[in-house]
C-alpha cells in the first residue's frame, strides 16, 4: 500500500501527477481541435462556426468524459504495474529506458526492450504531434499570427516553424547530456504550477454569461471545476513551502 507523507519529494510528485492529468497544453489542444474540426466540415469563418447545437454540445462532453477516463485508466495500470514491478524489486533510480528495461526483465524476459521499445515509440508517435502542435497553437495565438494545420505553409510560417524547432530541440535532448527521465519529471512539476491559474480563468470565463451565455457552467460542473482548482492550488503553494526541508 502507498505512505502518504508530506515531504517535499512526495509533493513533487502529486504536484508531477496533477500536471500531468491537467496539462496546460489540453486547454490549447482541445479549443484548436475544435476548431480545426469545424472548418473541416466547412464552417470556414467565425460567423460560420459561432454557437452549437445542443448534439455538438452532447459530442463534445462524451468525447472528453471518455478520453479523460481512459487517460487516467492507462495511467493508473501504469502506477500499478511500475509499484508491481521496479518499487517491488528496489528499482527506485530509474535513470533511462535502458534501466526500465533492464529492470522488467525477470518479468518480461526477453521481451522486456522489445515491450519497452513498442510502448515508448507507441507514445511518440500520439505525443510528439500532440505536444508541438500545442505549443505552436499557444505561441502562435499569443502573437496573433495564423495557425491551424489547415493553413498552407506559407501562411502561416510562424506556426510551423514552432513545431520544427520543438521538434528539433526534442531529438537534440538526447545528444546534449540531459537526463529524459528527470526532464519529464520537471516538465510535469512545472505543468503543475502552471495549470491552476489556467483554471481559473477557464473557469471564469465558463461563468461569465457576458461570453458564453446560457452556456455557462451548472452547479456540479462549479463543483468539480473550482475543488480541483484549489487542490492543484494546495498542492503546489505546499511543495514551495516544503521544499528544501
């Protein structure tokens, strides 16, 4: 059974899972998507692609119940099969893939680098697109150029020279020395810190009648959305205060 403890090793890494669960970049990826999606059915200017129909409505919130379900369902087996199988075993310094392989390997045998190598490539191929298209979209936005992959090359230059250099600066991690592993632990840290006062502006503007109008947020939706942007909050203002002791 897990110890709960209020170190600041230990609150690093709730404040790693909080961000990981609800990364800034989600409330970029989902709005463009959308967005994306409409013009694909040919709703190509702001006039043309304004409200929704309460079925778009209906879509869109099983589209993200059952996403969000089944991402915290892999990451729950992840938790639960990495307690089963490093922690059982010792394997607390996991400090590359080469170690987790080596690692699962009374378990997998053979297979270990084969399974590992499957899984992490598997990831690559839904993150990397995932994680540069995010960051081009939120750059982009921020300096009012074009963006969206329905623009052409030329139009919207800005937006694909974002996701070439993070491309780029991602393969070049792995030649400069940086450890991945804890490159991933602080970029979750960090998505931690900055999601709650995302939060709050989402939800802000989902209660401002001003700008959604009687598409504002219910009750439960309050409930549900402000809880966890105090609990990200706690967690985070209590990982400053302990670290360091």
């Amino acid at each position: 059974m897990p110890r709960l403890s209020f170190d600041s090793s230990f609150l690093a890494m709730v404040v790693a899972i909080f961000g990981t669960t609800i990364s800034p970049y989600l409330f970029f990826w989902q709005a463009d998507q959308e967005v994306e999606e409409e013009i694909s059915f040919g709703r190509v200017t702001r006039a043309q692609r304004r409200g929704a129909s309460d079925a778009e409505i209906k879509y869109a919130r099983w589209d993200v119940h059952i996403g969000m379900f089944l991402s915290n369902l892999v990451m729950y087996f992840i938790i639960l099969a990495t307690a089963a199988t490093l922690f059982k075993t010792g394997q607390t310094n996991i400090q590359s893939a080469t170690d987790a392989a080596e690692a699962l390997k009374p378990f997998a045998h053979g297979a270990a680098s084969l399974l590992l190598a499957v899984g992490l490539i598997g990831s690559g191929f839904l993150a990397v697109p995932v994680l540069t298209g995010c960051s081009a979209y939120a750059l982009t936005e921020s300096f009012g150029g074009r963006y969206g992959f329905n623009q052409k090359l030329r139009r919207a230059k800005f937006f694909y020279a974002v996701i070439i250099v993070s491309t780029l600066v991602g393969v070049l991690i792995n030649f400069i020395g940086i450890n991945p592993i804890r490159a991933l632990l602080l970029a979750a840290i960090i998505n931690g810190f900055l999601a709650p006062p995302l939060l709050v502006a989402i939800m802000l503007v989902a209660n401002n009648r001003h700008i959604m109008g009687n598409r504002v947020n219910g009750r439960w939706s309050n409930i549900l959305g402000w809880t966890t942007t105090v609990v990200m909050f706690v967690a985070a203002v209590a990982l400053v205060l302990t670290w360091g002791h």
